[in-house]
C-alpha cells in the first residue's frame, strides 16, 4: 500500500515540477512509465518467487535483465538529455544580437 502512495506522490511531484517549468513533458510520461513497468515487473517476479522458491534462477535473470535495461534507459535519457540541451544553446546563439 506504501509502494502506491508512493507512486501518487511521485506523480504529484512531477507535475508540480512541469507547472514550474522544472520538467519537459515530453520526456516524463517515457520516465514515468519506464518506472511503472520496471515495479510491475520486479513486483510480479519476487510474489511468484516467494510462493514457488524453486524459481531461484529465473528470479535472478529478472533481475538482471530489469537491472541491464535501467542502465540502457539511463543512456539513453542521458543522451536525449545532452542533444535537447544542445538545441537549447544552438537557438539561444541564433537569437542573440550581432
């Protein structure tokens, strides 16, 4: 039940953050539902790992791999981040006076 509380807030957060300008609303439902997916998943595998413990390796290479997509999503906002920012200084040296 904490884990959902924690979800709303973290949605009230963002959009607390997106009204101040804080958050580009194009990338934080891609954030927000990779987060979704890597809990639901993470949730399902260790419920049915503690009802069937004989699964000990398929828990494991769930982790793995939630663990190995989390570092690829973390590139790749990393990335998304670094070329918006570029596009951000390349108008604001355009508009500038001469």
């Amino acid at each position: 039940m904490f884990e959902l509380f924690k979800i709303i807030w973290d949605l009230v957060v963002l959009r607390d953050a997106a009204r101040k300008g804080q958050l580009n609303w194009r990338i934080w439902p891609v954030t927000f539902g990779f987060v979704l997916l890597e809990y639901c998943v993470g949730l399902a595998t260790m419920t049915f790992y503690i009802s069937h413990p004989q699964y000990k390796a398929m828990f494991i290479a769930v982790m793995v791999l939630m663990a190995i997509s989390f570092v690829y999503f973390l590139w790749w906002a990393w990335r998304w981040q670094t070329k918006q920012a570029a596009g951000r200084k390349l108008s604001i040296v355009r508009n500038q006076p001469n």
